[in-house]
C-alpha cells in the first residue's frame, strides 16, 4: 500500500496506510477487497451522500474519513499518533510501555527522527497550556476530542531551528510582526536566498535596510560594523557628505519655517521677515509632499538657494544690520586668522633652523606688511569717527607699518 507523507497531504508527520490483507485471505469468497468494500459500503449506507452508489470501496472509505479527520483537526491527528505511540524522555522505561522511542517511531513511519520530535514538542507545548493531555495520559491507539486545526500552527513548527535561542528570537519577532514563525524561520535558513532577493529586487532591499535600520537602534555591533563598512566604501563615504548636506541645508529652511529665525551669511541670528518665512513654509511643503524614495537633493538646493538669497537681501537692505554682518564678518575672519598664527610655534630655535626655508620669511614678512596695513586704517578710521580726541587722531595719523626684521 502506498504511504501518505505528511509533506504531500497535511504539513507535518507521517501517516502509514494500515497493510493490506495477505494474498491468501484475498477474493471476493474470503473476505478480499472486493467482497469487503460491498460489506463495509452496506454497512455506511447513512455516511454516503444521496445520488451516490451504494457500494464503496473501503479503501475510498477510509480515505474519506482521514481526509475528514484531517480537516477538523489538521496536525493534531499526526501528533496525537505521536504522543500516544512515542515514550517521553525520562518518562517511563522501554519494559514498562508499549510505547517506542521517537527513533524507532521514525523508522517504523519511514521519516525522521526530527520530524517526529517537532510533532512531540508540539504536543508538549500544547500539553503544558492544558489544550491535551500529557504523554503519561495516552495509550498507544487511544482516541481523544483534539483541538481544531487552526490552533494547530501556533504550536508546531517544521523548522528544525525553532527551538533554539536563534529561533525562538525569530519567533517572538514573527509572532510582534503579525506573521507565521516558520516564514522567518525559514527565510532565516537560507541566507543565500535572502542575498539572492536583495540583490535582485530593489522592494526587497528596500525591506531589508528598513528592517537593519530599526534594528541599528538597539544593536551597538552592528552600528560599529556599518560605520566601518561605509569609513571603508568610497561611494558610501560620498553619499553620506552629500546626504549631510542635504540634510544641513533641509534644517536650515526648516528652522526658518519652523522657529521663525534665520541665521546670516556671517553668523549673525536674526527674526527672519515675514516674506522669508512664508517663502521658507513654501518650500518645506513641497518637500514633505515628495514620496520617501524620491530624491529630494534638488529640490532642499532649490529651497536653500531660494531663502539664503532673500537673507542676503534682508541684510543689504537694513544699513544697520548691515554695518552688523560686516564687523561680525571682520571679527569671524579675524578669531580664525588669530588662532592659525597662534598654532605656529618657535619655542625650539634648533628646529625652527631645521625647518627654515626663504620663503617662509617672504611670506611673514608679507604677512606683516599687511597687518600694519590694517592697523593704520583702523587708526584712520578711529580719528575720523565722531566724538574721536585730537591727539587720538594725530597719533592715529602717524602710525606706521612696523619694518620688517632684517633676513638672517
């Protein structure tokens, strides 16, 4: 007789069709197919459907009624064969039950062990939540009311991985996402697919750097692990400058929109006008309208470019403000100036005669010249303002550049 596996009828176990009767009780005379399936089909008249032949084979019969069992129950009737056929570990011992080991069982049912023992922690699970009795309770070929079908995949996993730590993570995780364990389960086993999906089909990438970006939230390792990939990667490197980018200007129009201030070419942090703000709100919404995988570098550099010209216009058109940019813009250059020349140092005159070359002189000399420059002009500017004293003004007047040292 033909097996009925579990892989081509119900997803789990192995059912074995009952053998057949020796060829010498066979014929219709003795009790053979023929005559047993008119008796047995006699005798259902009430299971057969009206406008069906009376006489069934009882191989079609005991089809029937598995199929039947099968769907009230699903899994449950496989597992049920388990529990009542296979001893539980550290139960009771080989002498004192009918009852076999899941290796036995296994070879008896032509599958694997594994196969059983996935039957078995499901039953047990099941067992533990008071939905069956305990293996201790069954007897082989005792029948009980089991459970529905439904209820059956909450408890029974075909992955062989379910039950470890691993597993039961992409469990719990499957179970938080709405779907079937053995789904992640299974995709968990085969990574090579996973890459095989990822690199064919831009949905699924797109799934994948969704699913690592949450999980870079709670996971230091694999933060370490991607900045390091990326601080290694050329392309990754650029994109990222080109994303900071984007995302500084973004803020920029957004802090406009948002918080009503605007900070100037100079660093000055000013109330933006009416008509930058509304032109910065302007912006804004055209972005937050843009899908999420749209690319939106061109439109934040049209939306940045757009509202820094109209602060640079607010400035130019208030004197005063922009008497303001203009001294803090002096200032900006000038702390910045003050701290390069600070970082030269000469402490050492053995190295500085190392390091000596002519054009390092030429070019502080030059520096030099310049400053005085700057110092005479300032000094001017100081006599000619109102409320400057005479004197302060002749000295300013007469100040000149220092001299240069002379060349060693």
């Amino acid at each position: 007789m033909t097996a009925v596996t579990e892989d081509s009828l119900l997803g789990g176990g192995v059912w074995v069709e009952p053998a057949a009767k020796t060829p010498e009780a066979e014929g219709p005379e003795a009790g053979g197919p023929e005559a047993e399936g008119l008796a047995v089909g006699a005798a259902a008249g009430d299971d057969l459907a009206d406008g069906e032949p009376g006489e069934v084979p009882a191989s079609v019969l005991r089809d029937a009624r598995d199929f039947g069992e099968y769907a009230r129950t699903g899994g449950w009737a496989f597992a049920l064969k388990v529990a009542r056929s296979v001893r539980p570990g550290g139960g009771q011992a080989a002498g004192e039950s009918a009852k076999v080991s899941a290796k036995r069982f296994a070879e008896l049912a032509g599958c694997s062990p594994e196969r059983v023992m996935r039957h078995y922690r499901a039953w047990d699970a099941a067992a533990d939540d008071g939905l069956v009795p305990q293996f201790e309770a069954l007897a082989p070929g005792q029948e009980i009311d089991l459970p529905e079908a439904d209820v059956w995949t909450s408890y029974y996993s075909s992955r062989n991985s379910a039950g470890s730590v691993r597993g039961t993570a992409i469990t719990a995780a499957a179970e938080a996402e709405g779907i079937r364990p053995t789904k992640a389960l299974e995709v968990a086993e085969n990574p090579t697919a996973l890459r095989a999906a990822i690199l064919a089909d831009p949905a699924t990438a797109h799934t994948a750097r969704a699913a690592l970006l949450d999980r870079l939230r709670e996971d230091p390792a694999l933060q370490t692990g991607l900045a390091r990939d990326i601080a290694r990667t050329d392309e990754l490197k650029k994109a990222v400058a080109a994303e900071n980018q984007v995302a500084g200007r973004l803020g920029y129009v957004r802090r406009i929109a948002e918080e009503g201030q605007v900070r100037t070419p100079a660093g000055q942090t000013i109330e933006a006008p009416v008509e930058l703000r509304q032109e910065a709100e302007r912006h804004l919404s055209l972005l937050d309208e843009l899908d999420e995988d749209e690319d939106a570098g061109q439109w934040t550099s049209e939306a940045y470019d757009t509202v820094r010209e109209l602060v640079v216009r607010t400035v130019e058109a208030d004197p005063e403000l922009h008497l303001t940019e203009r001294r803090t813009k002096f200032y900006s250059s000038l702390q910045k100036a003050t701290k390069v020349f600070e970082e030269l140092t000469f402490d050492d005159a053995e190295e500085l005669s190392t390091l000596y070359e002519d054009d390092m002189l030429t070019r502080l000399e030059e520096l030099q010249q310049a400053i005085g420059s700057c110092i005479t002009a300032l000094r001017g500017a100081a006599a000619a303002a109102p409320g400057t004293a005479p004197e302060d003004a002749a000295d300013g007047a007469s100040v000149t550049p220092p001299a240069a040292p002379p060349r060693a």
